[in-house]
C-alpha cells in the first residue's frame, strides 16, 4: 500500500546556549492510510520534535539540517510557507496533549471550527455550520448546538479534547498526529477518545502518527511502533511482534519498568544513568552507558538498524547473532507484598470526614449551596501500609488528602493522626507535628522555592523541625537522600528551574523525607514521570515503607501502580467512597459499577 507519509533521514536540530542539539537525528518511517504508527519514548527522545519537523512548526530554535518528508509525492520540506500553511490544517492536522494551547480563548468552539473550514474549503458558512455540528456530535460531544456557542473556558477536559478533534479533523485530513492526546484527561474519558481515533482511522482511512509514552495505549491503538531513545529510532515493529518481544534493550527496559502485579514482591527494573547530551557527535551506541547487556564492541562503534525478525529492527549488535526472547507474560496471580515491618498500628482514622466548598452568587456573594466536595469518608491506614486512593477528576481525592493534613479545615467529621484529634488544634498545636505528615505534590514546582538553591530547601525543613544534630549530620543525611532518589551530589547547588519535572519530583520527595515523616500523602506523585524513572520512585517509596514503617495514602489514577504498590484500594466517586478493600479483591472482583467501569477503561499491555 502506498504510504500517505513518508519520513526519510530527517534531522532537526536546537540551537542553545549549550551548543546546537541534534534532536531529531535519520529518522525515518513510514504512515500507510488507515494505520496507526505509535512513536513511543521517553520525554527528550524527539518524539515531539518529528512531529513538530513534519508540520514545520519548530521552535524558534529549531532548524531542519536534512531530510525529506513526502505527504503523497508532495515535498513538504521544499515548499514555500504559504503552500505549507494550506497543507496544514487542510492535509496533515496536529492535535495536542493541553487544547487549550491549540483553541482560541476568544472564539466560540463553533466559530473556530467554521472558520478553518472557510479557509481550506469550498463550503458556505451555513454549511460549515452544518459540518461543524456534525463534527461535534461525531466525536461524541453531547449537546452539540450548546457547545458550539460556548467558549473553551465552559467546556471539560474532555470535552475540550474532543472540540480540538472536531477541529482537526473538519477538513478530513489524510494524516492526523496526535502528541499524547489522553495524557491529561482521565481513563473513562481517554478511552473515549481513543475509541473514537480509532473509528476515524476505520471509517476515514485517515493515517495517524500517534505519539505517546504509554504502552498501554500502544497495545490498544497501534498497528505499528516505532521507539526513540536520544534522538533516534532504536526499534521498529508490527505492534504484536513488539509487545510479544521486544528486540532493544531499551524497549525491554521500558516493559520491565512497568508497574504490574506479579512484579509486587520485587523492584522494578530502572535504567540506570541519564540520556547523553545530544550536543555530542555519536560514534558508538548511545544506550551503552544505560545498558546492561553492552559490551566492549558497543562503545566503539554505533549499531545500525538490524531486521531481528521479518518486519522487526532494532538498532543493537546484540541483533547479529539472532533475535531476542518473548518477554516474560503476566502471570496473572497477585503476590502479597512483604513489609518489613508488617501491620502496624493504626496511625490515621478518618471518620466521616466532610468538606463542603460554598457556592457563591450576585454582588453580595451569597451562599446559594454547597459542593460536597468530600461528602462522609471513613478509614484507617496502619503504619508501613499503604492506601490508594483512586477514582477521576473531581472526585475528591486530593481534597481529602489535604483535609486530613489540615491544609484544608474540614466541615465535619474526624481526623485521628497517631491518637491526636487533628481537627479541633490550632495552626500553632499543628505545626510540630508537621513533620510526621507530609505531601508530595503531582507538580513539584509550585512547592520549591525558585530562590532557594536545593541544599537550602532540604535544610530548611530539617532545621525547622530539628532534625539532625548539626548542619554537618544535615548535610550527610541530604547527600545521602539525594543518591536515594537518583540525583547527583553536585545538584545541592543548584535552584529548582535547572532540573527536569522528573528530576524536581525527586527533590520534592528527598525535602518530604529529610523530616522523617510517618505518614506521606502521595498525590499523583508520578504521573508526571517517565516510566523508567517512575520505576526508581515506585522501587524508593516502597524501600522506605519497608525499612522505616512510612505509611502512605496513595492518591493516583494509575490502577497499575495501585497494583503495585497498594496493600488497599478506597475507589472515590463524587465524595464519597464508593468501594474500598485489599487490593486484590478490588481490582481482582470489583464490586461497584464504577470501580468495574473505571478498571475496564484502563488500556494494559498483556
Ligand atoms: Fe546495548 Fe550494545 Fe545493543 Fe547498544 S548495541 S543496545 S549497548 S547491547
């Protein structure tokens, strides 16, 4: 069949202060119509940067150095801007992981949808309207004729994920790229959206460039796979071939560090190191620092793309000598997780626990109700356990996290914290015990001090909570904590703007660690994260519970690390806690249709 895209030997670079960047570097594929090509990889492997090269829309600092990319027998690269100006939108459409990037705050979602219709096509306005609605309707917005009069900020997620759909695809695009189109949205509604990708792709034949970092949606979506690793593509395969055995060590590793059930009893597989600066010229492998099967030939000399099996190529000399085994299956049974300490005494009991958020109207700001935001949660979490709690956006999750540390005033109910009535002290009875509880935040960012070079962040607390007996021990204890968590020594004298979102989530947890706290609140706390350095978070979380008795609540909509890491499961829906018991009863034989509903949606890779 002939391919609708063709990428031949594509590089693009980023002039930076550090020096030009090869981001893209001989890439090349294929997209057939009808097809799903998914680019997988980890954040700075030049997933995005592809993408952005094919639609021609770099950065300020991205330059094309070579290449070609045929939409059709159609030079994309050769063309004047005005003629790529019409091929986007109107040939290749783009949608995005944030719509909000993508949709015109000041425009109706109809307006626009309408409009680029008026620019590519043909149509009337009063047909363009009529298309758009259909559009709307098709994607499975409810209500079409009221969405279409609303702007952006009235509409979900979700709903705005759909509404950039709708828009892409108003002037039936032959190829659609999506870049991690659900990584904000929740499962019910991922799923949605996939479904939907996946009809347009049936009924329209249309060829999607699907990038993401999830096996998972992988395994549902692709027919095809291609894997990125430094600027490259390190593997290719049909989507079977590849989740069945992998031929890279790089994509080994990312099944490997996937959270699952039958890898409770154990750690997680991490890759070790970081990604090499891509400012170098590479004359050997560029995974051979991070792999655990190079050898002396590896670092000499660079590996080129080998056919492991018919249809399947992987850039690794290992692939020489024949290809690679089936990667161990599921075993589908659920191995108790040991902790060191074992049960503990109950350290949280939360009764009934209540918080209502006014709703406020008119000039006077009347209360006219109220949101029960958390509406009669009850439980206990022992010492060294942990709890996940689960469910979507808006369920209250992240609030009864904060209410039980206080950081909100619950309305009702009670918070008992290793036999102290929480709810009835004052800030200043609260703060000494402080330390005990801690929060690791989804975005680390917001909680460090842009001023504060790390070192000062982490004593900062310690003091504060006298922990140490002088700066020197501090020191030690910080230095020790930072290799826990994967950083190097080097970074204490550095400010938080310097380091990645993964690397700052590290920092977050060694500052919750450097107080010796008995009980964190972990809200999303890797949602964030590559899956590789997910692993080395999951593997520390679960190493401390173990040697120091840390429980946690566990607040994530990730049901594999729940797998992985939860002694027991509370599932919220609207406020309240719908279904709660040992993890492997709930995920195992869900009671609730809703704990049923939301473990259905969750995209696996077995
Ligand atoms: Fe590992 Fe060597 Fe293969 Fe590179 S070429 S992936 S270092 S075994």
């Amino acid at each position: 069949m002939k391919p609708a895209l063709r990428i031949h030997a594509l590089n693009t670079v980023l002039d930076t202060p550090r020096g030009m960047v090869r981001a893209v570097d001989d890439v090349g594929f294929e997209l057939r119509p009808g097809e799903c090509f998914a680019l997988v990889g980890e954040s700075g492997s030049g997933k995005s940067m592809t993408a952005l090269s094919i639609m021609r829309l770099l950065p300020e600092a991205g330059r094309i150095v070579g290449g070609e990319v045929d939409l059709d027998g159609l030079d994309l690269l050769g063309l004047p801007e005005a003629a790529m100006r019409s091929v986007r939108g109107r040939r290749i459409a783009m949608i995005f992981q944030e719509p909000s990037t993508a949709l015109n705050p000041v425009l109706s979602v109809g307006r626009q949808i309408v409009e680029v219709m008026e620019r590519h096509t043909e149509l009337s306005r009063e047909e363009a309207k009529r298309k758009a609605l259909e559009l709307l309707r098709s994607v499975g917005i409810p209500d079409a004729e009221r969405r279409f009069e609303q702007y952006p900020f009235e509409l979900s997620g979700g709903l705005k994920q759909r509404a950039m759909i709708a828009g892409a695809l108003a002037v039936d695009p032959e190829v659609l790229i999506a870049d991690e189109p659900t990584t904000a949205l929740d499962v019910t509604i991922q799923a949605q959206i996939l479904e939907l990708l996946a009809r347009l792709l049936r009924e329209r034949g249309m060829a999607l460039l699907l990038i993401t970092h999830d096996l998972g949606i992988v395994a549902r979506m692709a027919h095809r796979v291609a894997v990125m690793y430094a600027g490259e593509i390190v593997e290719i395969a049909e989507r079977e071939a590849f989740m069945r055995a992998p031929q890279h060590p790089y994509s080994q590793k990312l099944f490997a560090a996937l959270p699952s059930p039958r890898r409770r009893a154990g750690e997680l597989a991490v890759i070790q190191g970081q990604v090499p600066p891509l400012t170098q010229e590479f004359r050997a492998c560029r995974f051979a620092e991070r792999c655990d099967q190079a050898f002396d030939r590896c670092r000499i000399e660079a590996p080129a793309m080998l056919e492991a099996r018919p249809g399947q190529l992987a850039r690794c000399h290992l692939r020489e000598a024949g290809p690679a085994a089936p990667r161990a299956q599921s075993l589908g049974s659920h191995e108790s997780i040991k902790t060191a300490s074992g049960e503990g005494n109950v350290l949280l009991r939360i009764r009934d626990l209540q918080v209502h958020f006014p709703i406020r109207r008119g000039l006077l700001k009347r209360t006219v109700g109220y949101v029960r935001a958390v509406d009669g949660v009850s439980f206990e979490l022992r010492a060294g356990r942990t709890l996940a709690l689960v469910g979507e956006s808006g369920s209250g999750k992240t609030t009864t996290g904060k209410a039980i540390l206080q950081l909100i005033a619950p309305t009702a109910g009670s918070v008992r914290f290793a036999d102290t009535e929480l709810t009835t002290l004052s800030r200043a009875e609260i703060r000494p015990r402080r330390s005990a509880m801690q929060i690791i935040f989804q975005d680390p960012y917001g909680s460090l001090n842009p001023r504060m070079r790390v070192l000062e962040i982490l004593l900062e607390g310690m003091r504060s909570l006298g922990i140490g007996r002088d700066e020197a021990e501090r020191t030690a204890r910080i230095t020790r904590l930072l290799g826990e968590v994967g950083l190097p020594a080097e970074a204490l004298g550095r400010y938080p703007h310097e380091f990645s979102g993964g690397q700052r989530q590290r920092i977050a947890i060694a500052r919750a660690l450097a107080v010796e706290p008995k009980l964190i609140v972990c809200d999303e706390p890797t949602s964030a994260l590559d899956v590789s350095v997910q692993a080395q978070i999951l593997n520390l979380l679960r190493a401390l519970q173990q040697r120091l008795g840390i429980a946690y609540l566990f607040i994530t909509h990730n049901i594999a690390v729940v797998e992985y890491l939860a002694h027991e499961v509370a599932v919220m829906y609207q406020g309240k806690i719908v279904e709660h018991g040992d993890v492997d009863r709930v995920l195992g034989a869900p009671a609730h249709p809703y704990t049923r509903e939301l473990l259905a949606a969750v995209p696996t890779i077995d």
